[in-house]
C-alpha cells in the first residue's frame, strides 16, 4: 500500500516535470494541451468510463504533444507561415518521439493504472479510415484514448488563431467535426461529442480556458485570476445536471467495451 502511494507520488512528480519543461519550452503547446486534456476528461466522463481509464485520457491528452519538446521541432514550431512538406514530414514524427519520452521518462508503464499512456500519445495522430500515423492503425485498432484526444485536438486546432488562419467560430466547428467523422475521427465519438449537453460543455471549456489564457498574456494579476478549477467544476455540474433532466439519454447504455 505504501509502495503504490510511493508510486503514485513519484509518477505525479515526474509527470508534472514533463507538463513543466512544455510550458517552458514552448507555451503554446501546452495550453493547447491543458484544453484539451480538459475536454478529453469531459467526453470520458460523459462515455462514463471506469475512473482509472478517465484518468489515463487525460493525462495521455495533457502529454499528447510532448515530443515536440525535442530540440528537432523548435525551429518548426518557431517558423512564421505554413510549414513545407518536408518539414511535415519531421514534424508527423512527433507522436513517435512523445510516446517514447513519455516511456523514457515517466515509469507510468510500472502503474497499473496507467499502462497505455505511451500508446495513447504515440497515437494522437492515426485516422479512423487508416490514413493516419505513425501506423495506419484504423477504426478500434487505435486507442480509446487517442480516438477522443483526436477529436479534442482538432477542435483545438480548428478554433486557434494562427498568424495565417483565424480559428473559427462555433458552428463552423461543428461542421468541421461532422465532415471529418468517419474518415479522420471516430464517427459515433463524434456524435457523442456533438449531442447538445455535452457539446456546450466542451465548447464552454474550451472557450473559457482560452479566454483566461489571453488574460494571463494581458498581465491580469493573481489576485484577479479566476480559479479555472471550480469553473471547470461548474460546466461538468451543469453537464451533470441536464444529463439528469434529460434522462440521461446522452449517455445511456453503452458500456465501456463497445467503444
Ligand atoms: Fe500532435
Ligand atoms: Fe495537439
């Protein structure tokens, strides 16, 4: 018992570690990592996965991009303008060098609980049709984890400002998810994700964490900082409550393995 509360320390340290060398390495990665793996904690609670598999999502979501950290990528992630194929094609190997970090450098392969977090990073990037990477996994070949990261993802990415491309608004997000069911991302996850409650969870997330990351960058003070903890509590009360008034029908009866 002592061991695992011994372990279950020092994986909480080493992976705060990694989390801390993003943000220092490079900030923007890791705000889009913290939102995400916040609405990867939303879909997971809302698919009512067990604890431990909730638990393994987020922090494969927290850490998804974590091999851009190695030295290889900053010129890219630095670069002003598209990037060129050939600098794709190094940058497509991140989700490679993420899961091998993650392996190298945490001993979450020792926990239980989180056996299959180096596979979740390491396939962030595989598509629902096979045309993904690194390995063209397809359909349920591919993680849980890494088919609901996906879609958190793309959402991210889909509504960041980009000095070339300005995100997009809400309903052009939600198109964009629905084109890409079934061929990049998981066609039922994204139904799930796209049912009212949860959809206005994840969007509100999503936005609030945003909001308050340009707040931190405009030099609010910490005593005007708005605690994201309880308001991410907040919309997940909300969610819970107007799942409970529909009857719960947006998360009703599938269990855990037809995923
Ligand atoms: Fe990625
Ligand atoms: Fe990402």
């Amino acid at each position: 018992m002592v061991g695992s509360v011994r372990a279950r320390r020092r994986r909480a340290a080493e992976l705060n570690r990694l989390v801390r060398r993003l943000a220092q390495r490079d900030p923007a990665t890791a705000s889009h990592s913290r939102r995400v793996a916040a609405m990867v904690e939303l879909i997971a609670n809302a698919l009512r996965l067990p604890r431990a598999d909730v638990e393994r999502a987020r922090i494969a979501a927290l850490l998804h991009d974590v091999g851009k950290m190695d030295p290889r990528f900053t010129p890219l992630l630095g670069k002003e303008g598209p990037l060129t194929s050939d600098e794709w094609a190094v940058m497509r190997t991140h989700a490679a060098v993420g899961a091998a970090i993650v392996a190298r450098e945490t001993r979450v392969r020792d926990v239980i609980a989180l056996r299959g977090v180096a596979d979740a990073v390491g396939h962030h990037h595989e598509w629902w049709d096979g045309n993904g990477y690194p390995d063209g996994l397809r359909g349920r070949q591919i993680p849980l984890e890494s088919r609901i990261i996906a879609i958190a993802d793309t959402l991210d990415a889909m509504t960041t400002d980009r000095p070339y491309q300005r995100g997009i608004s809400e309903s052009g997000a939600i198109a964009g998810l629905q084109a890409l069911r079934g061929t990049h991302l998981d066609p039922r996850l994204c139904e799930r994700v796209l049912a009212p409650a949860l959809w206005e969870s994840v969007w509100a997330t999503a936005q609030m964490m945003r909001e308050e990351a340009h707040g931190e960058a405009g030099g609010i003070g910490a005593d005007d900082a708005v605690d994201s903890r309880s308001l991410l509590d907040d919309i997940r009360d909300e969610y819970e409550r107007r799942l409970r008034s529909s009857g719960g029908r947006e998360a009703q009866s599938e269990l855990p393995d037809a995923w």
